[in-house]
C-alpha cells in the first residue's frame, strides 16, 4: 500500500466516525495527503517501518503553520513559529501526522472533560469519557482512526486512557524523549509518549522518539537499545512484584479480576512472582497535587496577552493581564495556578513544596528498593473502569484519586505502559507494568509476551 492510500483510509475513517467520537481538535487532512503523495513516488529502499504511516498528535505539542491551542481558550488563535522536537523525529521517520487531538486542558484532568471546546467520548461506549489528559490520543487509536498516537503523561495522562479505551500507552522514563516544543505543564514529571493498538507497534514509535536532544537540558544522554529486538517473548524466570498497596479496598473487584488473571498468564509464562511494598505511595497523591501544580503556576504565567495567544480588550496592561488570564484560563487551571502559587509562597515554601519534595524522593526510594530484588513491578493501571461523563466533573479529590496508581511513577522518573488485559463490565481494563529506568525493553518484552 501507497502512503496516500494508508492516509486516505485514516482521513476517512475519521469522516465516519469523529463526529461521535470527537477526538480531533484540528484535521490536517488536505496537507498530509500531500506530504503523502509525495512520498507514494519517493519510497526510498530503507523506507523504516513508520514510512507513511498516519498518526496524531496531542495539541500541546508544537506543529509549525498548524494550531497548537492546549485546548484552551487562551491558545485558541496560537500557531507556533516550529515544530516540536518529537514532530520533526516522527516526520523523519516517515509517519504522517494527519491532526491535532483534544485534550483536557493544558493536560491537567483524567477524563477529557476540560478541554475549554467540547469532551471526547470513549469508543466503547459514547456515554462515558476516554480517560484523560490524552483524550483524543487514545480515542483516536481505539477508534482506528491512526495507527499511533503521540499523547504526554505527567500524572498518568497516557496510561490512564490507555486503560480506558483498550490501548496500549507507554509513559517513557524522564529524559529519553525530548521535551522541546511540548508545551509544558509540570517540567519535572512531563514526557511524550506512544498510544498504539499494539506493543509492536508501541516500540516502532518509542524507538523513533527517543534519544538525546540538545534542546531539551533534562534529556538523558543515554544509548538508545533497538526496542524491537527485545521482543522475544521469554519471560522466563522474571521477577515479577506485586506492590501490595496498588491492591486496596480502592480497586474495582472487576478490575482486580482481570488483573489476577493477567498475572496468572505470566506466570505460566515462567515469571515469578513476590509481594512487595511500595509504602511511600500512600503520599504520592498528595505530594504530586503540590508539586505538579507548583510548576504548572510558574511555567503557565507566560500566558499573559502579550506573547502568546489571546490577548482581551483592557485600558491599561494590569487589567489586559487579569482579564486575558481571568476569561482565557478554565477553572481547573485556575485551581492549578492558585494551589502552586499558595505552596510556593514565601512563609509557606517549607511546609508545602519542600516537604513535598522530601516526599517525592521517600516515593522514588521505595522503587530502588524493590528494583533490588524485582526486574519489574506490576499493578493495575486505574482503580475502576472508564466512567460516565460527569460523574467525577464536580469533585476534583475523586477525579484525582482516579490517577492513584500512575502518579507515583512520574515522581519517581520511571517507565511504565498499560497494556489491555480483558474486559471488566464490558469496558476495557489496563495492566500496569512499571520498569527500572532507562528499561523501557524489559517492559515491552513482558508486555507482548502477555498480549
Ligand atoms: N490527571 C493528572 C492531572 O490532572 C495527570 C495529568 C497528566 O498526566 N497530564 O494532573
């Protein structure tokens, strides 16, 4: 098949099904079938495994001459000048990014819900939301619209409607995929990373994204293994441990199921298993709803009418920033912003943010600690199955302890990727798989030996 024959079944695909599903924000169609029928009369002979293949991108992700809104009110005129690093690896490596897909805002949620434009729904049942932050990612794979997906994941913003929607997400570890034109939410904790149907696939487009970049000062100037290879299917004698606080009163019986049963899998595989504990998690929430928020204060005060985006009718500059800020931001943001610039105020810096930071590392030294005996840790990726639109919108506590099991990872800078393991009540449930840093392959073999 022709790139332009692969784009047009995408593009096609997207006619027939996203005025339900709503995972677009932004269809590039007529310019990646150009870029496209372009390539049908150029295949190169070493034409990579991503060779006009369509794909999406998250819209916090930098495009050049295509809007990039965060999907918020305040982006929602914004085009960016470049493209992000992750854009240009991608284009590289063939694949065709055919639009831009929605987002909670700014990629602070789990359900999709706050994009300031209109929800996503979830492919398997319209009633109930995709997951979040990375909504539109993981609808549009579900819904075979792309065969990837690039989304980010700060708090759990990739594998959360990875497991929502029956896909495979991987968050890579902090530093192996460049940052630099991702808009930022939460610096310490953001990376880019695949949402794709398979864990094949998953390590075509991680092995195209990864790797050092001198734009990025926090990427890892790390060797970057051929994840394919890894593929072997041995887990033989893999030391497997179950973190016994990612198994609480909290889990979804149904969910638990599905995830005993996975484990059953594996073991017949030849992997072992052993209890661990993980007891530092029981705070990560909380550090997380410090940290995450501290950063998202300073890094979203550049949203300020003058440089980017929107800019609101005021007779003088302090009004011009209040009233672009105060109309421009939806209310979750605003409720980043205000609890960052609370924990990071003078008088209040040491018992809020350094604390959290002192938590944050306990958190990271229970992973060291089991990484000693175990190769990986495995869990459940979300505590329930995807639920119904509005059910969690008013009470932001429940939503954020939807990501209770996800958050703990970014602290600790690791990779993890849910992979599906079966239905629960007829929707989708998530296996969590959570590696040592910079193993990204032992995750994938386990991953596509199970699947
Ligand atoms: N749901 C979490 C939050 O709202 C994580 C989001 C993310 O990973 N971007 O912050």
């Amino acid at each position: 098949v022709k790139p332009s024959e692969l784009v047009s079944a995408s593009l096609e695909r997207i006619s027939a099904t996203d005025d339900k599903v709503k995972a677009y924000l932004h269809v590039n169609g007529e310019q990646a079938l150009q870029a496209a029928q372009e390539m049908d009369d150029n295949i190169p002979s070493d034409a990579g495994l991503l060779f006009g293949i369509p794909g999406a991108l998250k819209d916090n992700m930098n495009t050049k001459g295509i809007p990039t809104t965060c999907a918020s009110k305040i982006l929602q005129n914004y085009v960016s000048a470049y493209d992000g690093t992750v854009v240009q690896k991608v284009r590289a490596a063939g694949a065709i990014s055919v639009g831009k897909t929605n987002m909670d805002e700014f990629a602070m949620g789990s359900s999709g819900e706050n994009s300031a434009f209109f929800p996503t729904r979830n492919p398997w049942d319209l009633e109930r939301v995709p997951g979040g932050s990375s909504a539109g990612s993981a609808a549009t794979v579900a819904a075979g619209q792309v065969l990837f997906s690039l989304g980010s994941d700060t708090g759990g913003s990739i594998r959360q409607p990875a497991a929502f929607t029956g896909v495979v997400g991987l968050k890579p570890t902090y530093g192996l995929v460049s940052r630099f034109g991702l808009v930022a939410f939460a610096s310490s904790l953001d990376q880019i990373g695949p949402f794709t149907r398979t864990v094949e696939d998953n390590a075509i487009v991680l092995q195209a994204i990864a790797g050092h970049d001198p734009y990025d000062s926090t990427s890892a100037n790390v060797s970057i293994p051929n994840y394919l290879e890894a593929l072997t299917g041995d887990v033989k004698g893999l030391r497997i441990g179950l973190p016994k606080e990612y198994f609480d009163e909290g889990l979804d019986p149904a969910v638990r199921e599905q995830v005993e049963k996975a484990i059953k899998t594996l073991e017949g595989l030849g992997a072992v298993f052993g209890e661990v504990s993980l007891p530092h998690s029981k705070y990560a929430v909380a550090t997380y709803y410090l940290i995450a928020p501290a950063e998202a204060s300073s890094n979203l005060a550049r949203f300020d009418g003058v440089r980017y985006g929107v800019r609101a009718e005021a007779d003088n500059l302090v009004e011009m920033y209040k009233k672009t800020r105060g109309e421009g931001f939806g209310e979750e943001v605003k409720r980043r912003i205000m609890l960052g610039t609370y924990a990071l105020s003078s008088g209040y810096y040491d018992a809020y943010y350094l604390k959290a930071q002192q938590a944050r590392t306990l958190i990271k030294q229970d992973f060291d600690n089991v990484f000693a005996d175990y190769d990986i840790i495995l869990s459940p990726t979300v505590p329930t199955t995807a639920f119904k639109f509005g059910e969690k919108a008013d009470d932001p506590i429940t939503m954020y302890l939807n990501d209770i099991y996800t958050i703990p990872v970014n602290l600790a800078g690791i990779p993890a990727l849910s992979v599906p393991c079966g239905l629960a009540n007829g929707l989708p449930v998530g296996l969590q798989l959570i590696g040592k840093a910079f193993d990204e392959s032992t995750l994938l073999r386990v991953a596509h030996a199970f699947e």
